[in-house]
C-alpha cells in the first residue's frame, strides 16, 4: 500500500494530523495505531479513567514502568500511556490547560522560531470550540470542545475559597497566557449535539468524524516496528497486526506521533539515534542523531488526602456504589451527574517565591483519594490534593531494552535527579497543605493520611515525597526541537539529517509547559499541518508575458 503520508500513532497528535492532512482530497493519508478505535464506553464516560488509569488488564493503556529511581528510594515509577486513538487524551482527567505565555517565548527563545505565545495563540484557537463562543482568547469553532464543567462538586469551590484566604486571586480561565491563581480548571468534554457529556478526546473530535473520508485509511492494533529508509530518506512503515508483518510506503513523508516514549522507542529500532543505544542490540544504524530519547521531562507529582464524612463525592463502600448508580443513571439521561466529572475538579497554578516570573508549581484538587495511580483503595470517601513541579530541572532518558519492537522501552525520568526540584516540592507541599488547612475546608477535613502533620521538618517532608511521589503523566522532550546539537528536529519538525521523516507530538517539546501537556500537543498537531501543506505546495506558474 503507498499513500502521500503514513502517519505513526493515533493520539493526540496523529489524530490532529490525519484529520487536517486528510481534508485535502488530493492527498492519501495513512494511520497506524497500535490500539484500537478509541469508542468503548469507559472512554466515553469520563468517570471511566479510573478503570483504565491503574493499568489492570491493560485495557486502552500502555502502563509502562520506569527504571528505578534512585531519587524515588529505587522504586520503579508507573506511566499510564493511551493505548487508543486518541492516545492519552482517552484516558486522561481531559483538563484543558495551555501553559504560560512564557513558556512558548522560552521556546522561542531556544531558537524556534514560530514557537512563541503569539505565533501559536491562533492554533489553540483554531483547535478549539469553547463553550462560550469565540473571543480574543478561545475559538468558536473547532472540532475539540471545552467546556466549563457541568456539576463541579461543592468541595472544590471549599478549595478555592480557603486559596482565596490567603490571598491567592480566583481566576475564571487558566488559559489567556497567565494562569497564575486558582478556580476550577475546563475540560475536554462535548458540550453540544448528541454526545453531550462525554469525553472529547482527539479521536472523538477531529478523527472519528473524518474516519469514512474515501483519502484517509486507519489502521487500528498496528503496531508500528520500523522506519524504512532509502540512503537517508524515509519511505515507508513496517508494522505487525497480530501475526502479520505489513509495509507502507510513503510518497511524500513519514511522520512519528508515537509520544514521548514511543517516538524515540521507534527512531532507534530503525537505526537513528546514539550508536552506544542502537549498536548493542544488533540494529544497523542509519543515521546518527545524538538527541533522540535524551530531554526526557516530566511533571513529579506528590499527594496529600484526607479521609471526610461528606459524601458528594467519589467513595468506596455501600453510600458511594448506591451513589454512583444514581448518577451513571444521571449521566445517560441528561450529560450530567458525577460521571462527568474530571476528579481533578480544583485548580491552582502558584508560585513559590513572589519574584517569580511564572508559577513554578500546580495543584489538582482531586474528589476522590488517588493513591497510586487509583491502584490502592480506601474505604469510604475522602480528597486528594496533587502537588507538581511545573518546571523540572531534572533530565532523564528513553531507551531500547532490546531489539524486540514489541517490549516496551526503557524509561528514566530521573526523577529528583537535581535538588532543586526537590526544594520546590517542599515549598509546594506546604503552601497546598496550608490551603486546606483553612476554615472553609474545616467540614470537609476528617482524618488526615500518609502520617502527615504539623510542623514537618524538610526533612521529613522529603522522607515522604521520596516514599510516594510519582508521574502527573506529562512526559515530553525526547525528540526535542530545536536548533542546538542535540536538537531532533528542527522547528519545522523534520528530523534533522534525514528526509522524508517528521515528528508530532509531546515528545518534541524542548521545555515542559508549566500546565498539563494535551492541548499543547493538539496545538503542534494543527502548526504541523499548516508546515507539512507548506512544504508541499506547488509553486505558482509564472504569470504569462502580455
């Protein structure tokens, strides 16, 4: 089979991208996605998540491990992945969160030219069918649909008033380029049309509508195994579904949209990348590019929960399960109820020390007790509050474990790997902890867990962040773009040394954003289409001599 672009994984970015690629009619577009289509009702539901996110079964999830961590006490990190069209935005809390202006300028700044607030302001836009209508900040009318949450629970607006105590400002949307303060975060859920309440991952807005165009052909538990290449040209896929190993070729580009982890993972299974990662394990390089996999950053998240005897929430035992079939009920019928939910229903963006530029810590204000992943229960009803360092100093790396395109790859985010990002855990565990130490949280506040108290040492509170922190799930980097040597592609996308090649993504983000990672993503999908459809026009005939 031969198309103009073959198009590496299905999630946030490829779906972007084989949507937009694919309303030209003149060109063929082809999608490998190792998962299936991304429409089974724990999807929808948004609830759903906690079903998925412990990785049982791996049902629509990669549930990757890291590599211990030494920061971590040795223990090995869990990274749920979306295994899905859609990718993780099928499995995650569906906030929407853009960053910082700052973050882009930064970029930009790095030598991305294009990258900056101002250049991307209109692709968030152009992505976006925000709930109230178009605006300075927000689009009208695009295929992902943000909305305002339909039933936020009265417990988190409890955390926003006791923010408010202590003078952090309320703020209505994170998104205008400064999300410094707190409220409650907007998610990716369908606000309009037949699907009203249910999650809009990337799949349900821009690809399942576009599945039955005559140019676009999606192939789902296909799972991507090499880069074919031509001297140092990309020309086609292999890629195995079940038992079968198939080839695509590409006339014009191949493009990885694998994920941070996956991107890089399939870049040196086909010979790109360090010779010292490759050579081992028996593949033959093609083409050395000393960044692929390294950058690797991620948000570290740390938990703070209390046990409440207030039951508007999500809770284990006799009220929560005779609760919850009320509001899966609710949820059919009208969109609503607590099915709805995101869990992560409070936000906050902080800053540590007042001089800084930008907030440097976040906070998910959680109904419901996430410890683990969702992967340790407790008993009755209770809330959690996540606290995460928005930018990591810490680098770590992706890497091949073995030749077998199949095993997953090595992942060291090197987590606490510079103290400095220790330093700004501390503060933020303090400053959250002292959130929810105010009145308005009195009622809600039962029993506190996890041996927290008053008066912790610093080095009490490290004791305990290096005990149980672990992935907000916001990995990006390891194909960063960029102009410096280590650079993986450049500010166009392609990979640098090589032709016919792209990458679309997390993964090519040279900094982590100060905020969650699916919009952003979405953003570079929809750049990535207006730079691919660039690349390829035709040039104009010279107009003809009078």
């Amino acid at each position: 089979m031969e198309f103009d672009y073959v198009i590496v994984g299905g999630g946030s970015g490829g779906a972007t991208l084989a949507a937009r690629l694919s309303e030209d009619p003149d060109v063929s577009v082809c999608l490998l996605e190792a998962g299936g289509e991304g429409r089974h009702l724990l999807i929808r539901a948004p609830a759903g998540t906690v079903a998925i996110l412990p990785g049982h079964g791996k049902i629509s999830n990669w549930a990757y491990q890291t590599v211990p961590q030494p920061g971590l006490n040795g223990r090995r990190g869990y990274q749920p992945r979306g295994k899905a069209l859609g990718g993780s935005s099928a499995i995650n809390a569906m906030l929407y969160v853009r960053g910082h202006r700052g973050d882009y300028d930064e970029w930009a700044d790095l030598g991305c030219e294009g990258w900056d607030w101002d250049s991307v302001l209109p692709y968030f836009k152009r992505a976006q069918h925000a709930q109230d209508g178009a605006c300075d900040h927000h689009g009208g009318d695009g295929p992902l649909q943000v909305r305002h949450q339909h039933a936020p629970r009265p417990i988190p607006r409890a955390f926003v008033e006791a923010a408010t105590r202590l003078q952090h400002r309320e703020r209505a949307d994170f998104n205008t380029g400064d999300n410094e303060g707190v409220g409650l975060y907007q998610v990716t859920q369908f606000h309009a049309g037949p699907r009203l309440g249910e999650r809009c991952s990337a799949a349900a807005a821009y690809l399942h509508p576009a599945m039955d165009r005559p140019n676009l052909t999606v192939i789902c538990k296909a799972h991507a195994t090499r880069v074919l290449f031509e001297g140092k040209r990309a020309t086609g896929v292999l890629y195995r579904q079940g038992r079968k190993e198939a080839r695509v070729s590409a006339r014009r580009e191949v493009i990885l949209s694998g994920g941070t982890f996956n991107s890089p993972q399939l870049l040196q299974l086909s010979g790109v990348g360090r010779p010292e990662d490759i050579r081992p394990h028996g593949v033959e390089m093609v083409h050395e590019l000393p960044g692929v996999g390294e950058n690797l950053q991620d948000h570290l998240d740390f938990i703070l929960a209390w046990k409440t005897r207030d039951t508007d929430n999500f809770g284990i035992g006799l009220a929560g399960t005779l609760g919850l079939l009320r509001h899966i009920r609710d949820w059919r019928r009208s969109g609503g109820g607590m099915i709805a939910t995101p869990f992560a229903e409070g936000a906050a963006f902080l800053k540590t020390d007042p001089g800084l530029a930008r907030p440097d810590i976040q906070l998910h204000f959680v109904i419901s007790i996430v410890d683990d992943h969702a992967r340790k229960l407790h008993l009755g009803h209770g809330f959690s509050c996540h606290i995460c360092a928005l930018r990591p100093h810490s680098r770590g790396r992706v890497f091949l474990e073995s030749a077998d395109p199949l095993a997953a790859p090595a992942i060291d985010p090197n987590y606490l790997g510079d103290p400095r990002d220790l330093e700004t855990m501390i503060k933020g565990a303090r400053m959250a902890r002292n959130i929810l130490m105010q009145e308005p949280m009195d009622r809600y506040r039962d029993k506190e867990l996890f041996g927290i108290r008053d008066g912790l040492s610093d080095t009490e509170w490290e004791s305990h962040i290096r005990a149980r922190a672990d992935t907000i799930y916001h990995p990006v980097g390891t194909c960063k773009m960029g102009v410096d040597d280590m650079a993986v592609v450049d500010p166009e996308l392609r990979v640098r040394g090589l032709e016919g090649l792209r990458v679309v993504d997390a993964s090519v983000m040279p900094t982590l954003i100060g905020g969650n990672t699916n919009a952003p993503t979405i953003m570079i999908a929809e750049k990535a289409a207006d730079l691919i459809r660039a690349g390829h026009a035709q040039p104009q005939a010279e107009p003809a001599l009078a």
